[in-house]
C-alpha cells in the first residue's frame, strides 16, 4: 500500500502551493492529494494507493469516482445540453428524477426543490418551514451540522468556529441532543425516561418561546460532523409526538445519513418516524453536486418567486443522479443485505477493539455509518482528539484513508460497494495503528 518517499513529492509541492492561495478550510492533518480513484480505492499524485474509509466526506456510497453508467449518463447528457436553467425553463430529466426519487419517500410525499449543496437543501426547507407555517422560530440540536450558509448555519452548533463572528441567530434554539455516551443531563438512558425531551418541554418550549410561534425542528437522524451519535431506537417517536401536538414540523438532515448509508433509503426510517421535510445531498449527486428538499404534499406550495436557483436541477448533475437512483432501485434488497452484514461484520470488529483497548471508549454506528470514539482511558472517557490525530496519521501512512468526527471519534464509511476483503484489511491497518498509540500511550499512564 501507501509508501512515503524521500525528497520533495509532488504532494508536498502541491500542497505549498494550495497554501500560498487558498482560503482556509478544514484540511485533514495528513497529505493526501488525490489524483484517481475507483470502487474502495484512491490514489494520490505520487502514485501511492489507499483504502477509503471516508467516501470522500460521503459522496462516494456507491464507489469512488461513480460507476461506469454514472459516468456515461453524465456524459452522454453533457454532449447535448448541461444546463437548462431548470428554475425559469422547464426540462424533462429533472421531472423524470423528481418521479424516481418520490418512489423512495414515505406516501405522501410528493413535492420536491433542487439546489446544489446540501447547505442549500436546509436553507430552502428553512424558509419552507417558515412559509408553510407562518411562524418565526427553529428548534435544532447542540453538536448538529446543517451547513455553513448564513440560514444553515444558524442551525448549526458543531463547532463555534464555524459560526465566529456571524451571528447573532435569533430565530433558532438549541436543544440538547440525545448523545447517551456523555449524556449533556447527566443522566443514563433508559432510567432517564428521555429526560432531554422533557427539558425541551419545560426550559425552551414554555420559557423561551410559545410553541405556536415554531415552524420546525431541524434534526440529523444520526448527528454527523458532531460525532456519529446515534440517538436511542425510541427517541424520535417520543420527541415527535410533541412536536405534532403544536405543529411544529420536523425537518429530517438526511445529507450524510441518508441514501443508503445506514442500510436504508432515509435513515430516519431507522426510527419508525416519518418527518415532514427531507432534505439530501453529498451522495444523491453520485459526484457532482446535488441538493434536495422534499416535501410533504399536504404542507402545500410556497408563494410563486419566494424560492429559486440558477443551477438546481442541472441536466448534467440529474443525468448522473437518476443512473445511480436507477441502480438502488433494481438492487434494493441485494443493497440492503449487503451492507447489513459489512455493518455487523465490522461493529464486530469494533466491539473487540473496544474490549482490547484502552483508548477505545465507544464503538457506535448504524449499517455503515460507523464511528470509534477515542478517549484517555475508557472510566474518565476524556476526549483524546490528539491520539484520534496520531492514529489517522499512522493508518493514512499505512494505506488507509479516515475522516474525524466530533472532538475525539474517527468516521468510517467506506464506499457501500467495498468487498469484505477491503474492508477487513483496512480494518487491520486501523487496529495496528490504534494498538501502537493504545501502547504508547499506556506507558505514558
Ligand atoms: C448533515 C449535514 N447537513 C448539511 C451539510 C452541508 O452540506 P454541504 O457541505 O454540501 O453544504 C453536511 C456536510 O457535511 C452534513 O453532514
């Protein structure tokens, strides 16, 4: 696998050159500078292979780089028309997809709003939620991701860096989310009888604002960028009920959770709950970018003008979406069952890292949406972000790419297609890394 080589690399070149002119983002500390990939692997400008365990921020569910009739949709669309300027024209393709796509949302379901980025896709059901109800106020969670627009960020509390200097927000309160590891209320679920959702009814529903005057609560079924929370199996049905009792709709982020990440379709099916927006993006585009936001047909219709784009529904990013949709849609169940037993065969060798090491605190995830939380030593639980550091670096130098997540976990989420020799292979470079930090850092305890 990856091999560093002596002397100045293309990579390191490139690298200092990015620096020089670009603005700051979120670089990871390891330099990889990709140049190709394909199904589970990716290689970089000096020639070095890796395995992905990212999905390249989890665009790539069904392979690096797409598959081959992706890529000829995209091109054969390309040749004739890319863009149709979807919002003032009409176009057949993105009606076409907006049909595909209906057959995968609950009954009900049946109107739909194209945009490019799945921070635009929150920002349109932002402003949905607010028309449809005619109410001010937004409910979201502490260590939710919902983008970096002035809207989405608004309902963003990931990182206070991501919001310096923007706010004030007025219209949108945060609430604790359900993160049972370290729960916020000190409190261990389920003697807690979801104390968080009673807080919610008591601090910020009844002191802060009438119920009456919330349009929506924004939610990831799975909070990404804040850790890879999963809430408990109930928690949504329960939190649900309060919102329909004073018709506050619920707006499920399905950006990183959704399409087929968790084994199915929506993750918030995961719940048992159906909400009453949904919004998409990263791998709907299977590449390119693509945002939704689906809605409810009973909600109605937003005022003529109130919303619109000058990209969403591009004819060259839709071709590629409805080739990748059109490949669910024949091997759903083959899809499903697939990453139910790569999701179980890899919690399986998270539980036993778990057990191994002391620095493993918390193994977590659904189908193949799968964290490792990284701690001091596992009765503190301290988060420990600089070994979670130390052990990326040590598997991206052994062939493995990895993203984090929250203050100390490590994502993984492979390319759903990964063959189970792939991924128990990066699994053994991720274990040898963790057992080299584990043991360095029990001789520093
Ligand atoms: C849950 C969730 N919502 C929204 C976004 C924002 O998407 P984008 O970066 O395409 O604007 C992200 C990106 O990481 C996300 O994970």
């Amino acid at each position: 696998m990856a091999r560093l080589r002596k002397g100045k690399s293309k990579s390191e070149n490139i690298i200092a050159r990015d620096n020089a002119i670009m603005i700051k983002t979120t670089r990871e500390p390891y330099n990889f500078v990709a140049e190709s990939g394909t199904g589970e692997f990716v290689y970089d400008v000096d020639g070095r292979k890796f395995i992905d365990f990212s999905s390249f921020i989890s665009v790539y569910n069904f392979g690096v780089n797409s598959s081959e009739a992706v890529r000829k949709a995209i091109a054969e669309q390309s040749s004739k028309l890319m863009h149709s300027a979807f919002t003032d024209f009409y176009a057949e393709r993105p009606v076409h997809f907006a049909e595909s796509l209906m057959k995968f949302m609950p009954a009900g379901f049946g109107r739909i709003f194209f945009s490019n980025s799945g921070t635009e896709a929150n920002e349109a059901a932002l402003k949905f939620s607010k028309l449809f109800t005619k109410r001010n106020y937004v409910l979201a969670f502490y260590g939710g991701f919902h983008g970096r627009t002035k809207g989405s960020l608004a309902l963003t509390a990931s990182k206070s860096v991501q919001r310096a200097y923007n706010g004030p927000f007025p219209d949108v309160i945060h609430v604790p989310f359900p993160y049972c590891y370290r729960c916020p209320l000190k409190q261990t679920y389920p003697d807690c009888g979801f104390a968080c959702i009673d807080y919610i009814k008591k601090y910020p529903l009844s002191k802060e604002v009438d119920p009456n005057e919330v349009a929506a609560l924004v939610t990831e079924p799975i909070q990404g960028e804040g850790g890879y929370i999963v809430p408990p199996k109930d928690y949504f049905k329960e939190l649900k009920k309060v919102l329909d009792e004073h018709g506050i709709l619920m707006v499920s982020d399905e950006v990183q959770a959704g399409y087929m990440r968790t084994g199915k379709f929506l993750a918030m099916d995961n719940f048992g709950v159906k909400a009453d927006i949904y919004t998409m993006a990263k791998s709907i585009g299977a590449g390119l970018p693509l945002g939704v936001t689906i809605v409810d047909k009973r909600l109605g219709n937003i005022p003529e003008g109130a919303h619109a784009n000058t990209f969403g529904g591009n004819l060259a990013v839709i071709a590629g979406a409805q080739a990748q949709l059109e490949h669910i849609s024949r091997n759903k169940a083959r899809i499903e069952s697939e990453i139910r037993a790569k999701g179980r065969t890899a919690m399986k060798r998270m539980e036993k890292m778990k057990e191994d090491y002391e620095i493993v605190g918390d193994v977590r995830g659904m189908g193949m949406m799968l964290a490792i939380e990284i701690v001091k030593d596992k009765i503190g639980k301290e988060p420990a972000p600089k070994l979670r550091e130390r052990i990326m670096m040590e598997s991206f130098a052994n062939g493995l790419i990895m993203l984090p997540t929250g203050e100390s976990a490590i994502r993984i989420i492979p390319p759903l297609t990964i063959s189970e020799h792939s991924l128990s292979k990066g699994f053994d470079i991720l274990e040898r890394a963790i057992a080299k930090i584990n043991a360095e850092s029990s001789r520093r305890r």
